[in-house]
C-alpha cells in the first residue's frame, strides 16, 4: 500500500490533501511550518500574552489542522521563527525579501529531513516546499508527486504587464525572476508526476519541458456549504474578489466599468488593494470594499448579480468555484483556470479585452433571462466541485501513481 507524507507551508486548501490522504488510511506523517495545532505554536496560542501576538505571529497561529491530522502533524519551528525573526528585523529591498524565503524554504526542507521518511512510499509537495526534503526523498527511492498550484509562467506574464502599467505596479529585478527559474527547474528535475488544477497550468509546465503524461489534472474545490447561499441579485451589482492587482486584471476591469459609466452599474471589488491601484485614473470607476472577513464574504456574493474575475495568471481561481456555488454568472478568462465553460455557466473571454468584458457584463444584466439560465447553471456545476468529489479525484490519481 502506498503511505504518503505531505510537505506544504501555510493551510493552502484548508490543509485539504494531508486530511483526504488520513481519511483515506494512507497518511505517513504531514510536515508543515507554524500552526496552532502542534509544537512550538501550540505552546504560544496557549500562553504567549495576546500583546506580544504580533501581526504576522498571530496570522499563522490562526492556522488551524482539520481534527484528523493533529496526531499527524510534524512542525518546523526552527525555520519558521527564524523567518519571523529575518522579516521582522530585516530592512529589507525586494532582492533581499527575496533571500530571506529563498533561506526559509531551504531551512524549512532541512527540517524536514531530520524529521525522518518513516514508513513512506510517496512524498506530495505543495510547488515543491521543502525542495531539499523532496531531493533527500527521490534519492531514497520514493516517488515524489509536486502540486503546481498557479502556472509556473506567472512572473514571466507579469513582468510583460508591468512593462506596459509601469505606474501601478513595478517590475521585479531580474535577479529575482533568474533565481525563481532556476529553482523551479530544480524541482522538475526530482518531481516525477504533477497534479494540476487545470489544463492552463499544464501548458505552463511545457514550457518546462514537462510532457503532458506526467502532469494529472484535478480542479480545485469548494465546501459544500455554499451551495446553500442563495443569491438575491442587487441588478447591475459587479463583483470581484480577490487581491487588486495587475495579475487578477484590476485594470481591465476598471476600463470596463468606465465604458460602462452611463449604465451606472456597481462594480464592487471585496480583496486588498494598494493605495496607487486605489486612487489610479483607470480605477475610479470601482468600489474598493477592502479586505472583508471569511465570515462576511459570503453576503457579497448573495447580492452580486455577475462575477468577474478577468485574470492573466491563475491556477484554478478558488473564488469562481464560490461563485458558481453561490448560483452567479461569471465572466472570466482561460488563465483563470476555472471550470466555467463558456456560454452555459458564464463566459470566457480574452486576457487584457475590456471591451470584451464590459460587452459580456452589459449582455448578462440587460438580458435577464439569459442571466437566470446561467445562475441555474451554475449552481448545477458546481455540486461536482464540492469537497467530496474532490477527494475522489486525488485519490484516485495518487492512488495510481
């Protein structure tokens, strides 16, 4: 039977894949860095003084394993408050930002190994966190399975963009995008298969030389719970969640909504937001609502009559499958990665297209009809997304691998 051990910085997907892996009867061990539930964090949630909590300490002690795991759970203090420390104590500019995680990755791996292989067969990494513990384990023989979560072009399609908004976001040096490169032809060289959450992400890896037999396609996911959000559109009420930046389309959405103007519709944009994207000319015509709570969120979505997300780098954008749960028409883009198929749950439109957008936003409000058919479709599409069958889909990849 193949027994598996799972290596991922931060709670990506709720901690998802280690959690199916223990149901399943398969799990070795789940080596992650701070968290709530295990070692050294378990200690400070308990009785480290809420004052000394900064901001950054308590983000990760908010960090919280599904039950199943905490027996399973192996943590990495050493690299994680060593990286608290660097950050906190570093004036730092982007290339040195840049050297201080490149240091924490490697620590974090190097932890990891002391940690041991155990009675594993398997090692599944989140985008190769850990890269020196995936190393240890291919030489050791295991098979080593690497989830590329966001296409592995996404710097080079940044840059590109920047170049032409050079005033509502900089480049990165190029020092940084050499190095990310090399490290990630790095983790190709000890990964032997990929799971990837949709076929734009795939293209990306050919890029790298990566044959498509290798990589598995499994989409993302949503909880169950919301499909019981019903939405109540508010007509003409655009939404966008996620951060407002160049890499999500801020920009096309804010042309959009400017040639939208004599519609006076509310383009609402519920995610972080930069002071230059905020009070940027091609921004004015948005409501910039901030970073709103997990709790919260869903009363955006109840009210909104269309999703957006004109995005140019994605994996498989976790807030449309929300949206199709929640029953919205969405308007997005094939680097999104989503599941939307075009016409039926919403529409697929070119990157960098205002006026595609602003036509398909007009074409779904004014035309109620085709509007509600779309809702209903969309809500029908996204019980095959839920967190069930999601399982089922890693399983029955890794359990083939």
């Amino acid at each position: 039977m193949n027994r598996f051990i799972t290596i991922q910085v931060g709670a990506r997907r709720n901690y998802a894949v280690p959690a199916i892996l223990e149901k399943a009867g398969i799990l070795e061990a789940f080596y992650t860095d701070l968290c709530a539930d295990a070692g050294l964090g378990k200690w400070l949630d308990c009785y480290c003084p809420d004052f000394l909590k900064n901001s950054d300490l308590q983000r990760l002690l908010n960090r919280r394993v599904p039950a199943n795991l905490k027996n399973k759970v192996r943590t990495c203090d050493g690299a994680s408050i060593k990286y608290l420390l660097r950050q906190k104590f570093t004036k730092a500019s982007p290339v040195k930002k840049h050297q201080i995680l490149s240091q924490f990755v490697k620590d974090f791996g190097q932890a990891a190994i002391q940690k041991g292989l155990g009675n594993s067969t398997h090692v599944f990494s989140m985008f190769g966190e850990g890269l020196d513990f995936l190393e240890f384990a291919k030489g050791q023989g295991l098979k080593t399975i690497t989830d590329i979560y966001i296409s592995p072009l996404t710097h080079q399609i940044l840059q590109k963009e920047r170049e032409s908004f050079p005033d509502l976001e900089l480049k990165l040096p190029d020092e940084i995008i050499e190095r990310d490169y090399k490290w990630f032809r790095k983790l190709c060289q000890f990964t032997d298969a990929y799971v990837v959450p949709s076929e734009f992400v795939q293209e990306g890896l050919k890029a790298f030389g990566v044959d498509s037999v290798r990589c598995h396609i499994v989409p993302s996911t949503v909880r169950e719970s919301w499909l019981d959000v019903n939405n109540q559109p508010n007509r003409g009420s655009i939404l966008f969640v996620g951060t407002a930046d160049l890499r999500k389309g801020i920009h096309i959405l804010g042309m959009a909504a400017q040639k939208l103007a004599h519609h006076n519709y509310e383009f609402r944009v519920a995610g972080g937001v930069s002071d230059v994207i905020r009070n940027h000319p091609l921004t004015q015509s948005l409501k910039f609502l901030g970073r709103i709570p997990r709790a919260d969120i869903q009363k955006e979505y109840a009210n909104a009559d269309i999703f957006v997300l004109p995005s140019l780098a994605e994996g498989s954008a976790g807030v449309t499958y929300e949206a199709l749960a929640v029953g919205l028409p969405i308007i997005t883009t094939k680097a999104a990665g989503s599941v939307v198929r075009d016409g039926i749950e919403g529409m697929i439109i070119s990157e960098r297209d205002p006026d595609a957008l602003a036509d398909s936003i007009e074409a779904l409000v004014e035309n109620r009809e085709l509007r509600d058919r779309v809702a209903n479709a969309a809500k029908e599409r996204a019980k095959d997304y839920v967190w069930d069958k999601y399982a089922q889909r890693i399983l029955a990849v890794l359990n083939n691998l």
